[in-house]
C-alpha cells in the first residue's frame, strides 16, 4: 500500500471517521483497493469467529490465578546467567584466560639459585667459574677483584 493509505488504514476499516484523502487514493489506486478489499474479508472472517455470547470466567478463577501466581518463587538474578547461552560462553572464555594468564606466569618466571647452597666464590665471581678455581688463592683475590671492579647492574 502507498504512504496515505498504510497509517491510516485500520481508521478507515472502522469507518468512526471520514478520511477524504484515503477515498481519493483508493478512488486512483487498483492495486491499493484491491488490498483494502482482502483486509476487509479477513476482518469478516475474524468477526464470524467471535462467540454470539460473552463468556464469563467461573467463580474463583482470578483468585486461583493469583494464587498460583503468589506461590511460585521468584527467579534469582544468578539463574538468568546459568541456563543462558551468553553465561556459557563468559564462562568458557573467563576459565580460558585463566589457564593463558597462569601458563604465561609460570613460563616467564626464571629459576632463582638459591644463595645458601652456593659458595662464597661463585657468588662473587657468578656464573662463570674457571675449573682452577681454588688451587692459587693469589689468582682466585684477583679474579674476584677483577669481577667487582667491572660489575654493571
């Protein structure tokens, strides 16, 4: 339907109002006639369907209903997150990021030495030890002398 017609139509059906531009788009318009036309045999229909009676609901019906209503405990915010999709999902990605997050830590952490178990020597000298190490005191004061002067941090 065109633009006059489509906001206006379910005013024009009840006919509770003359709406002048609609009779002259419809008077113009085949293929829009030929829709009011449908929606007014589909109106039809649904009124033929309309019980000839109103029916009333039995005596205590609204009580019960409010009373079922009353008894069924109120959903917790927690269980939105549990039977989602989207908290399945979080949950899978936050347990991934954890295990990332500790294999990470605990392959960039380096071994430390422990100081107790080395010796004074090795200590000051660090890791690069010469086998004669211990034989010649003179060459080890040295050695020791040599490496304190030329340490950097």
């Amino acid at each position: 339907m065109h633009e006059p017609v489509k906001g206006r139509i379910e005013d024009y059906l009840h006919g509770s109002t003359p709406l002048p531009e609609v009779d002259e788009h419809l008077r113009q318009c085949s293929s829009c006639r030929l829709e009011l036309t449908a929606m007014k045999k589909h109106a039809e229909i649904l009124r033929s369907l309309k019980s000839p009676r109103q029916v009333e609901p039995s005596a205590g019906f609204y009580a019960r209903v409010l009373q079922r209503i009353e008894s069924q405990p109120l959903p917790s915010v927690w269980s939105l997150f549990g039977e989602s999709m989207f908290a399945k999902r979080l949950t899978y990605a936050s347990i991934t990021f954890l295990v990332l997050l500790g294999t990470y830590f605990v392959s960039s952490t380096e071994p430390q030495q422990p100081l107790a178990s080395s010796a004074p020597e090795a200590i000051m000298a660090g890791d690069d030890l010469s086998p004669s190490m211990g034989v010649d005191q003179q060459k080890d004061r040295e050695a020791i002398l040599v490496n304190l002067a030329t340490y950097q941090e």
